[in-house]
C-alpha cells in the first residue's frame, strides 16, 4: 500500500517546465483561464510544481497585501 499508483507516477514524470506552471498558476489567480487551456495545463504540468508555485503566488499576494496596507496607512490617505 506504500506504493504510488500509476497515474501518480505519470503525473509527477509531466515534463512541464516551472515557468509554464507559473503562468498557468497566475492566470487561476486572475480566474481567466481557458477551458482548453486548463485541459492542456492538467495533461502537462507536474502536481508538485503546481503545488510549490500556488504557495509561492499565495505568500507573495500576501505580502503585497501586507505592503499596500502598511503605505496606506503611512501616507495619511486612510485618516479620516
């Protein structure tokens, strides 16, 4: 039972490259992601890159988040 299956196995062979997971992983951030190109997507990217580039996008969103708050409320701009 500790071993893969083998669609787990063929997912993680996927010779996608990072920067194409990149991309596909920022255009789902933006929710304007082709149907077709999500089908292409899931045929040729590797799970685990998906994985690594989703937490990377999330932490940098937050951190952009953090950023434009902390100007906001430095600037004087939210004072009422």
């Amino acid at each position: 039972m500790n071993e893969p299956s083998s669609e787990l196995k063929d997912a993680l062979a996927r010779k996608g490259s990072f920067l194409q997971t990149l991309s596909a992983v920022a255009w789902s951030f933006f929710g304007v992601r082709r149907g077709r190109d999500h089908e292409n997507d899931m045929a040729r990217l590797n799970p685990v890159h998906v994985l690594i580039a989703g937490v990377l996008g999330a932490a940098l969103f937050v951190l952009m988040l953090v950023l434009v708050i902390r100007w906001v409320i430095s600037s004087g701009v939210a004072a009422a």
